[in-house]
C-alpha cells in the first residue's frame, strides 16, 4: 500500500542507479530527500548531483553524516552495502527501517511483479520473458539488470519482469512477487551475506511464509533448488524435468509444457540460443509465458526470435576463421562452465582472470578446463591462483597475458575454432564493470575486421 511521503524525510544510501532512481521517485511525491554516498564523489557523478540538487535534494558525498541520518522517516539502500556496514549499526541504534529500492518499488506499485533469482542465468531469463509478455503486455524489464523498478511504475505496465539479486532480497522483507522464480544455486557473495547457508535463505525469502507468491517456479535440474522445491506447499511448476503435471521439460527434441494436458511449445533446432543452460532458462520463460495467459503461437515466436543478451555468450566475429564470443558476465566459476560446455566438439581457447572471488577450482578445472578446453589465456589479478590450480590438475597449456588486447593478438596466432572471454572473475583490476570488460573485448575483436 501506497504511503504519504509530504515533508516526510528520507534517508538514500548510495549514489547508484536505485539510489538516484528512488531519491527521484520520493521528490516527486513530496518527500524531503537526502541522498549520502560514503565514497567521495566522481568526476563524472557531478553533473548527476547538480540534477539532483536542482531538485531540491540534498546530496552529501564521502560521508555519511548525522545530520543526514537523524530524524529520517526511513532509509532506502543501495544493493551493494553489506549488512554488516557501520551505516546500518548506526540506523538500527536510532530505530530508523530500512529497505531497499526494489522494495520501495513494491510497495508503491499497481503492476504485479515477476520476480527471477538465481546465481546464474537471470539476466536471460527476465529480458526472455519480457521479450515473449511483450508479444501481448507491456512487460519491462527491471531491478539488477540497472533498470530500477522505481523508475517504471508511474508507467502502470502490465507486469515488471523485475531480475533481483540476493543483496536486494536480503533489503525486501515484505516482498510478495506474483510469479517468483529461483533458477540456480552455487557459492557467490558469501563474504556479503556471511555463510552460504544465509545466502541461500535470502534467495528462497520470496517463496517463505506469509510470502509466498501466487505462483512459484523452480529448477528441476538444480538439486539444492528441487529439493527445496519438495518442501514448498504452495502452487508450484517445475522446469527441466517431467512430471506427472505442471512442469516443462525438453523430449523428443522439442520443449513440452505439461499442467492438465502436454503441450509441445518450440523444437530445439527453432532456437537460436546455444547451450543446455539457455534451454532452461528458455523453460522457465516458457512456464511465465503460460501463466500469463501468452498463447503458444506468440511464445514460439518469441523465443525464436530471441538472440543472445549481450556480455552472455554473445557472439562477436569470426576472424581467421575462429568465432569470438563475449561472456564477460561470466563473474564467477559457476558461470562460465555454462559457457565452457556451449562449444562441445570445438577447439575452445579460454580468456579467463580478474579479480579473484577465491572460490574453489577444483571442478573448474578439473571437469571443464580439462575436457572442454585446449588453451587457457590469464589475465588479472587472479592469475596465479589460477595457474597454479590449472597446473594441478593437470593441465598445462597456458598462456599468460598483461591486458586483454594481448590476450585477444595471442589467441589469433593458436590453430582454435572458438576464442570464449568467459573470465571466472569479477572485473573490478583492470575494468569499471563486467559490462566494461565486455565491450572493450568486442571493440578491439572488431578492430581485427578492419
């Protein structure tokens, strides 16, 4: 339910996309908006805080200071501050709630939610099923993709495709999507949220209690996520494996959907998206897609049409006759054996490195550098961890580069069929973003063209 914001004040935390949306949103609706930032403000933030400012908001930078904490009605976060930062010590001392942007969206829209959530996968799955819904909704995507919900719901879409990731359900405490959905599960932000077992209870808090959606959507193919599933008493549909009823899965070379009758939605050669990873997410879509009431006809088209979202197994150029593909969102191990394992049969050279996220290599390297790769190319920070683990296990045809270009000019002189930058790695020693790393390699793969 919608509330009163005149002359209430609000405290932002962060000078982020959902931060500056939500200060945005507030202002609008009367609210006395203050907007604090801890680090010290950007060359290129400036002309974002004038805008701001000019509003009649107030902006501090590089502090977080008393006079913008006390008093505040409530405070809205940014995803990325942990919840054991001294800035949520110092606001639960002063009873003051907090929660976050995707939250505050919620609370103050008409439109139903479609919530996507999953290690891995989402980013593909929510513009996939925005791109089928839009066949007969207006249907945008939002939430961790840099969209904020916030901005979209003085739109009244029809429904918000909204991708979240556990930073903004561990801030969403009365978040009730009406189809949520959990697609994958392995360790990531374990310092974050403190333990793996509590970054797996803030993924499955949109499916406990009074919470639970009108509809929930889990993998069948996950087994932490289907047994989870098992427990859940409320409606349910499972994807990547048949059941009785109320399941999608892949037989005879074709997508099926079963509720009361079995259904054949798409074959598998109508696809344009390669991997077994994306016919799971193209399952889950398929699962919202009926739900809402799409007509088989508009998904097949739909899906057909799709292509790859950029920075996720997207194909750049072939050049010399090897294929570039960019999957720089490929942040962590987990990630990028979706991508390893797309090429089967193929001379595959590896890009990989960055900013260590010190999880475990040994099935990385053990069960997908070793069987699905013939060149490894490091770069970043994380190189000689894992080298050193490669090498371990056994594999030892590794190329060592300082920058991505070099790493690019080294692989155009190996006898390869596919050069795959899926790094394992956050991106943070050598690029601004996953997004960043991303583009620079296509820009300099197509520079190869010319």
């Amino acid at each position: 339910m919608k509330r009163k914001w005149d002359d209430k004040k609000v405290l932002i935390l962060g000078l982020s996309k959902s931060g500056i949306s939500a200060a945005k949103y507030l202002n609008s609706k009367g609210a006395d908006c203050y907007l604090s930032e801890f680090k010290p403000l950007k060359e290129e933030d400036k002309e974002q805080v004038k805008e701001l400012e000019s509003l009649g908001i107030k902006v501090e930078t590089g502090k977080h200071s008393e006079e913008f904490i006390n008093e505040s009605y409530i405070a809205i976060t940014s995803p990325g501050i942990a919840p054991k930062s001294e800035i949520f010590l110092r606001l639960k001392e002063k009873n003051i709630p907090v929660i976050g942007e995707v939250e505050l969206a919620y609370l103050e829209a008409n439109s139903p939610f479609i919530a996507i959530t999953g290690t891995n996968g989402k980013t593909t799955t929510t513009y996939l099923t925005s791109h089928i819904l839009s066949s007969e909704y207006n249907a945008p995507v939002c939430g961790n993709i840099g969209i904020p919900p916030t901005s979209l719901i003085e739109q009244n879409p029809d429904y918000l495709v909204c991708e979240v990731s556990s930073f903004q359900l561990a801030s969403a405490p009365l978040f009730k999507p009406q189809i949520a959905c959990f697609l994958t599960f392995t360790p990531d932000h374990i310092d974050w949220h403190g333990g793996i077992d509590k970054y797996f209870e803030a993924k499955i808090s949109m499916f406990k209690d009074n919470k639970q959606p009108a509809y929930a959507i889990f993998s069948g193919a996950d087994k932490k996520i289907y047994e989870f599933s098992q427990t859940y008493t409320g409606e349910k549909y499972i994807y990547a494996k048949e059941l009785e009823q109320n399941c999608c899965y892949i037989k005879n070379n074709a997508i099926y959907f079963k509720r009361k009758k079995e259904e054949e939605i798409i074959k598998l050669n109508e696809i344009s998206l390669i991997g077994e990873h994306n016919y799971q997410n193209i399952m889950c879509a398929i699962v919202i897609a009926k739900l809402t009431g799409i007509s088989n006809e508009h998904i097949k088209e739909r899906v057909s049409s799709f292509k790859s979202v950029e920075h996720r197994i997207e194909y750049v150029a072939t050049i010399q006759g090897k294929d570039f593909y960019n999957d720089s969102k490929a942040t962590n191990p987990e990630a990028a054996f979706v991508a390893i394992k797309s090429f089967p049969n193929k001379k595959l050279t590896l890009i990989a490195g960055g900013r260590d996220k010190n999880t475990d290599l040994t099935e990385f390297c053990r069960e997908y550098i070793n069987k699905y790769v013939s060149t490894v190319i490091l770069i970043g920070e994380a190189t000689d961890r894992f080298k050193e683990n490669m090498q371990k296990n056994g594999f030892n045809n590794i190329i060592v580069s300082n920058s991505l270009e070099e790493a690019i000019d080294k692989s155009l002189t190996l006898d390869t069929q596919v050069v795959l930058l899926s790094p394992a790695c956050a991106s943070y020693d050598m690029f601004k973003s996953y997004e960043h790393r991303g583009e620079v390699f296509k820009e300099y793969v197509k520079s190869k063209l010319q």
